[in-house]
C-alpha cells in the first residue's frame, strides 16, 4: 500500500513539473532574448510576454528600469531597452 501511495505521490508532483511551471519564451534563441533574459532575469524569473498586453509592456519596462538603478544595475542601453520593448509587445496578449 505504500509503495502505491509513493507511486501514485510521484506521478503527481512529476506532472506538476512537467505541466509547464514556465512557459518557454517565444523565439528564444533570438538575440533579443538573450538580452531580454540577461536584464530581466538578473532579478527575477523571466515574465512570459503574454502576461501583459502591449500598452502595458511600456510602463512596466521603465518601472524595472527604476528598480534596477536603484540596485546600481546599469539598465539596457536605448537600442536594446527598444528591441526589448518591440519584442514583448510583439509577443504580448
């Protein structure tokens, strides 16, 4: 009966891992997500693009912008700040 229990355990705990805990990134070999990964996830886990919608992408780029000057992180340069920003609107909800 245990052995039973203990299967039937990881069957579950397995499933909840592989059910997709984080959702792959679109085009992510692309350079831009190199960049987007390499900034943004300095912090915190990397948010899927489809979280927000693409008027939202623009306040909250420059809100972790903010957080990140306040940590003494350099924020992304103009040209990598803005193919972020098309990336994430691109690929928003």
């Amino acid at each position: 009966m245990k052995l039973l229990m203990f299967t039937l355990l990881s069957v579950l705990l397995a499933g909840c891992v592989a059910s997709g805990v984080t959702t792959a990134l679109p085009d992510a070999r692309s350079s831009v997500v190199q960049i987007y990964t390499a900034y943004c996830g300095a912090c915190h886990g990397v948010p899927h693009p489809g979280r927000h919608r693409a008027a939202e992408w623009p306040i909250i780029v420059q809100l972790m912008e903010g957080h990140m000057q306040r940590r003494g992180m350099e924020p992304p340069q103009e040209n990598e700040r803005q193919a972020i920003l098309r990336y994430l609107q691109e690929h928003a909800r």
